[in-house]
C-alpha cells in the first residue's frame, strides 16, 4: 500500500473525530485495503510507524498529531491557539477551586477515599463536586478500602487524561510547578 495514501487516510479520521482515535479504530479504517494488497496482517507498530511519519509531514503546518491515554487526534497547535479562539470563541469551562483541589488530590494521590480527600483539604468535601466529577466521568470508583465500612476507593479515568491532554499519569506536572501555575492564576485573576 503507498505511504502516501496510507497517511492521508490517517490524517483524514483523525482530522474528522471529535475524540481521541484509538489504535484498534485506526487499524480497522486500514484493514480492508492493507490485507488485500499485501496478504498479511497490519500491526501497531506499522501503524505507529505511520503515525510517526505523519507528525513529521505535519511539523510545517499549524496543525500537530498529539496522543493522549485513548489514543491520537489532530489539534491546532499551542501557538495558533489564540487566533482561532477569537474567530470561534468557546465558552471556557469554569471549574471552581474546590473542584480543582478534589480533583487534584485524586489524581496525585490516587487511589484515594472520600475520607482521605478531606483529611488532605481540611474541608469536607461536597457531593456536587465528586457528582461533577463522575458525571465529565474523570473520576471512577475502583473497588473499596478492606476497612470497616469499606468506603469506596476513587481513581481518574482516561476520560479525565484526555481532557488534560495527557498521555498518561506521569505527563501530570510536578507538584512544584502546579504550585507556581496555581499563584500565576491566582495573580492573574486578582489583577
């Protein structure tokens, strides 16, 4: 199959998803034609192969090939992110301070209980956050804490990664620089 075609279709349903394009999706916009000219079949790595290259056609272009923990999509690079901002001005999602806090607690700290959420926030923590959170489902319950009353034992999902646009867990900034964009916001805002 040629190189060219094969990214092209690549950059194609990747370009058309509004979700991040897993590899078993990405294989199976290819299979049909790659199984009948080469009689064999496609693996990931081929496929990754592909998508190496496809970055690499697009490093000229305001546009990037990014993966994150469901898989790869097409963005508009961080520098050209203004411009189309101002000709399709989104609504940005505000997420209260609580909501960050709780939220970061589970991420750095996961898996973690309702319990263990207040102990580090000092405050108790309210339903409508953790209801918030499951329902962006960005967090999931993952089993129950073998202590008396078993509470359940709370972790992020990739849902949660690829609306941060990461890759995985250890993409999370250090605690040292969440804590200095934490005060660049808080400089910002009270300006």
């Amino acid at each position: 199959m040629d190189t060219g075609h094969v990214l092209r279709i690549l950059e194609a349903v990747l370009f058309a998803s509004e979700t991040p394009v897993s590899l078993l999706m990405l294989r199976q916009a290819l299979e049909g034609e790659y199984d009948q000219q080469n009689g064999q079949k496609l693996t990931n790595a081929q496929i990754e192969s592909w998508l190496n290259q496809l970055s690499i056609k697009l490093v000229d272009s305001a546009l990037e090939l990014a993966k994150t923990a469901s898989g790869y999509r097409i963005q508009v690079r961080p520098e050209y992110a203004a411009v189309v901002a101002r000709l399709w001005p989104e609504r940005p999602t505000r997420l209260s301070q609580a909501l960050l806090e709780t939220l970061s607690v589970i991420a750095y700290r996961q898996p973690v209980t309702r319990a263990d959420i207040e102990q580090l926030r000092g405050v108790t923590v309210n339903s409508q956050i953790l209801r918030t959170l499951f329902e962006r489902q960005w967090i999931a319950e993952d089993g129950f804490r073998p202590v008396a009353g078993k509470p359940a034992l709370i972790v992020t999902t990739k849902h949660f990664l690829d609306a941060f646009g990461l890759e995985s867990l250890e993409h999370l900034p250090e605690l040292q620089e969440l804590e200095k964009i934490a005060q660049g916001l808080t400089s910002s805002t009270a300006e």
